[in-house]
DNA sequence: GTCTATAATTTGATAGAC
DNA sequence: GTCTATCAAATTATAGAC
C-alpha cells in the first residue's frame, strides 16, 4: 500500500527479469546463460537482480511458477486430462526456452534433493498424479476409458511421455510432442469403444 | 604392443575412473560431483585424471559409451524390443548413478549443440527409432502389433517413457520404471489378439 | 604416467554505500 | 532499488619435474 509507484515498479522489473531469463535461454542455452547476462539484458548489474531473487536456482523455481500459474489460469480446450496435456505439451512448443529450462532443471532437482526446485517437482508430480487419475477412474466408471488399466499408472505415463518427448524434441524440433501423448492416449481411450462393440 | 604392463595399467585405471565416477554420483549427487572429488577417490590428482579424458564432459560421455557398449554385448531375455527396452530400463534401477548421470547429460547435450554429448545423444536416438521401429513393422506384418500405430511414434513414445520415468524414478525411487514401460507395450499389443478374437 | 604449481576465466554470492 | 567492490569456488588448461 506504501510507496504503491516504486512497488509497482517493482513487480514489473520482477516479471521483466523472468520473461527476459526465458528468452536468453532460448537463445544461447540454459547451461550458457549466467545471472550477469540476464541482469545485464534487464539494465542491472548482477547485485541489482539478485535484490529481485534470492539465488540464480530461485530465479529458475520463479518462472517455473509463473508458467504453471499461467497455465492453470487458462482456458484450455480440452474434455479429459489427456487432452488438456496435449494441450499443454503442444502450447509448449512455442516457448523454447522454457522447455529448455524445465528439462535441465527437472533433472538437477531431482538428482539434488537439496535442490531449492526438489519439492517443488516432487508435489506437482504427486499432484497430477492424484488430480488426473481421479478423473481417469471417472472416465472408467463412464466406460470411455479401458477398464484394465491403471489410473495412476496410466498418469505417470502420461507425464514421462510429455517428459522425455521434451528431450527428443530439443534434439530435433520438427517431432511432434503432442502427438506422441495423444498416440498413448488413443491407445488407452478408442478400444473401449471397440471392444464394447464386438 | 610396446611396454604392454604399463598400458595394461593404464587401461586397468581408465576402467577405474568410469566405475569410481558413477559411484560418486550415487552417492553425492551428480552436481556435487567434481573431477577432482573423482580423482581424489581413485588416488590421483586432478592433473593426473585429465590424462586419461580430455574434460569432465568427455569423461561422462565415456561412461555413456561403456555402458552402451556393455548393454550390446549383455544378453538380454527379450522376444521384441519393448521388452528388450524394459529389461534394460529394470537393470538401470541397480544403477542409480547411471540414471543420474543420464537424466543430466542428456538435458545438458539436448540444450547445447557444443556439448562433447550432444551428437552421440541425437546418433542414439535416431539409431534406436530406426532399429526398434524396423522390429515393430515386422510384428505388425505377423500380426503381433496393432496396425493402426505408426512404429516410428511406438518408439519415440517407448524412449520417452523410459526417459521420463528415469526423473520420476529419481524423486520416488519406489517407482517401477520398468512396468511403466510395460503398460504401453500391453497396449500396443496384447489387443491385436483381442480384437482379431473378436 | 603422474605430480606440483599455477594461470586464466567464469560464476554465484555478499557487504555496504548511495 | 541499484550500484561498486570484492569473495570464494570451480573449472579448464598448461608447463615442466620426477
């Protein structure tokens, strides 16, 4: 409430730094980019970006936040929660550097339980797994999901193929992620029909 | 051919290194883990490990290297490849290190071009679509694989799998990796004999 | 083959002035 | 809120002794 121009001000800087960061990243590579360039990309010293993060590894945590926040905020087209990954997975294509920065932090996370994003990666893996597996025992109920498959497993799956498809897609850009979710997808949905028709 | 003690020697202590560099990671994190902690662990210095491997990096893609070379060689109880893929996923489990390592390097080569890693990741890859998708169209052409599923996106969906639950399997390790890769391979095949049943 | 020594960089982080 | 200054590490790399 005090000072609300110099507050504001402040938010904005913070959301330039974040947005900035990404950029970088897409640009010359999570492993190239230091906290001097993106400081130095936002008109700041080193000293005067870290008043904004606590650490560089914060700073990562900070847009992992933002985006799931954004993401969760959205108004996605989508009927089950395979769709909505689809969905997801296929809007993250168009941000590079983002996909470059969960991928390299995902993994020091979780080879780093000391890692300030460890938990962090941890509570949203158990999260969808809970919150997508409840709707796909929904879906059980409805017979518009294969009965002999496990919901959990069936998430987890799911979340590995978007995952890994991360990976490939670096090394070659022009595959298709969404489309190999929805290839497991189709495998785990259609043959309901199909064999309730038989 | 010349002075062969002291090559053998040298051979001996290269096969050290690569073994003692994994354990390493196990055990203190493959962040945590510098060349000289390696070194030291081997009972050389940091100057005396870097005249077996040029850098840290190359060091690492040595491991890759040994561990691939030893995965062909091994003799693995499989009929097809996913259940040649799943094998080695449930082998990789005894080898936390490795796991490490691979769920690190490969998100460092993925974002980097330069990374001593990145051709070999991108060979792997590439390789592994062309061989495995090659077995899949012959199952396809016995029946033993849906038709409707291109066996180029099976693969992908298969590594990626493997790929992702490697960081699930690393947050939780109470995770079963193997039979994650196992439910897609149900899918992409136990209904051929369903459906043609039907 | 292995060591000591050491240079050169780069990086993340902190203290304290303005 | 931002800067200057400064630190402590980590890393690669090299020269040259043993």
């Amino acid at each position: 409430m005090t000072r609300r121009g110099s507050y504001a001000k402040g938010i904005a800087k913070r959301e330039q730094i974040l947005t900035v960061a990404l950029e970088l990243v897409a640009r010359q590579g999570f492993r190239r980019t230091s906290i001097r360039d993106i400081s130095e990309a936002v008109g700041l010293t080193q000293a005067g970006l870290l008043h904004y993060f606590e650490s560089k590894d914060e700073l990562w945590v900070e847009v992992l936040r933002r985006r799931d926040a954004i993401d969760d905020a959205a108004d996605w087209d989508a009927h089950d929660p395979a769709e909505l990954l689809a969905a997801i997975v296929r809007h993250n294509a168009e941000v590079p550097g983002l996909v470059q920065m969960f991928v390299n932090l995902s993994a020091a996370a979780a080879t780093d339980p000391e890692h300030p994003a460890h938990a962090w990666f941890r509570e949203r893996y158990e999260k969808f797994r809970r919150v997508m597996a409840a709707d796909f025992r929904r879906m059980q109920e409805d017979g518009r999901l294969r009965a002999d498959i496990d919901p959990e497993k069936l998430t987890s799956v799911l979340l590995a193929v978007s995952d890994g498809m991360q990976i490939q897609w670096l090394f070659d850009p022009s595959r298709d992620m969404a489309a190999h979710v929805e290839l497991v997808t189709r495998l785990a949905i259609a043959e309901v029909a199909a064999v309730s028709a038989s």
